[in-house]
C-alpha cells in the first residue's frame, strides 16, 4: 500500500479488525510489489479509499456499487462511475445522466465528477479498490472483495435506512450480504450500453429520494452544476 494511502477517522474505527487480517498485508505487499516491478495503478494512492474520505461511515445515506476503477490514464478518481472534471464521460455514466433526464428532468452535466453525490451521503464504492492500467479486472483477486463485501456487511449490520443501489449482474451478487428487512435494495440492469437499454426507466434516482423523505430524511440533489 502507498505510504500516502489514508483513510478517514469513522471508517478507520469500524474497519480496523479489517485492517489487522492477513488478507490486507496482503493487498499492501501486492501493491507493493506492484510499484517497486513499476506497475502503473489507478487511482493515485491518495484517492484509493477516496469514497470513503468524503463519505464518512454515520453519513452514508445511499450505497452505489461499481466493480473496479477505470483502467485507462487520469479517469479512476477512487468514486465509483465518476471522472475528474476534465475527462471525457464514460459511456456508463452518459446512461446515468440520461435516465436522471428521464427520471428527474435534470439535464446531463458538462462533466463527471460525482463528488457532489458523495458530499451528500451517496457512497460510491468499487468492490476493487485498484486496476492496473489497461487491465480491467486485473486486481479482482488481490483480496479487494474480501475487504469491500466487509464493508458492505459493516453498512448493513451497524446502520439502518441505507439504499443499496445494484446495478448488474456483479452488483447484484452482493445482495446476500444486505440485510433486507433494515435496508431498501433497488436493483435493475447495468447502466453499460453492452446491457442495451435495460437500465432505462428504472427511476432509481426519484425511488431514492421518495424512500428518503420516507424516512424524514433529506433527499439528494442529482444536480452536478
């Protein structure tokens, strides 16, 4: 693990047993062994655990899932479907903004960055932390899921009320962990043009803020301007 890698104060108090298994020696060794072999990994070691600095454990109000970070150069920015201002969207986050258009009648943003959402209590977790660039996928057994699924299992067991949004088939697999009967999951298609059109007309997005003002709490502004 990069020597810059931090992560904030709640998640570092409701993870620590987390941190002390083999399992994450591990990940550090092999991300280790990655930058000594010059391996180059995305994101940057001050955004891998990015999600969780600006979406401390007690505000996560919402849970949208990704696999893993964009594997090509400046894109990964540690929060799940987001991009720094000055890339170019992805063809899976166009299709968010469409059906935010369809859902909400707010038009697509000039960018995407989806801090905004995470400032707001949207978490925007991978369940892979890192890639190596141009490999997608390449670090899906480094340990990355053990750790992710423990947090979504933290997230179920010691809170209520949270919106697990599952986006695909990948996502969906996670839904064993979540329990139900304290929790809303929403699934449906993955926003990816490869699934077609299915994520369409989901509504996630307007589902996410009736279940929230259901709850007396404030709901999100999708808004990214």
């Amino acid at each position: 693990m990069p020597t810059d890698v931090q992560i904030e104060q709640s998640w570092k108090e409701v993870l620590k047993d987390e941190f002390e298994k083999p399992y994450f020696a591990q990940i550090r060794s092999f991300l280790h062994d990655a930058k000594q072999r010059k391996r180059v990994i995305y994101p940057p070691g001050p955004l891998i655990f990015n999600a969780f600095n600006i979406t401390p454990f007690h505000h996560v109000k919402v849970i949208i899932l990704g696999q893993d970070p964009y594997h090509g150069p400046n894109q990964a920015m540690g929060l799940s479907f987001s991009v720094p201002k000055e890339v170019t969207a992805p063809p899976s986050l166009k299709n968010i903004f469409k059906e935010i258009k369809q859902d909400l009648g707010i038009d697509p943003p000039n960018h995407g960055d989806l801090s905004h959402w995470a400032t707001q209590g949207v978490f925007l977790l991978n369940a892979m932390l890192t890639v190596e660039r141009g490999l997608a996928g390449s670090h899906k057994s480094i340990g990355w899921q053990t750790f992710t699924d423990a947090v979504i299992k933290k997230l179920s067991d010691e809170r209520e009320g949270l919106i697990f949004l599952l986006w695909g088939r990948f996502a969906q697999t996670k839904a064993p962990l979540i329990n139900q009967l304290k929790h809303h999951v929403l699934q449906s298609a993955h926003p990816s043009p490869l699934a077609g059109n299915r994520f369409f007309g989901n509504h996630h997005f307007s589902r996410t803020n009736e279940l929230l003002l259901g709850q007396g709490q404030s709901p999100i502004d999708w808004r990214l301007e």
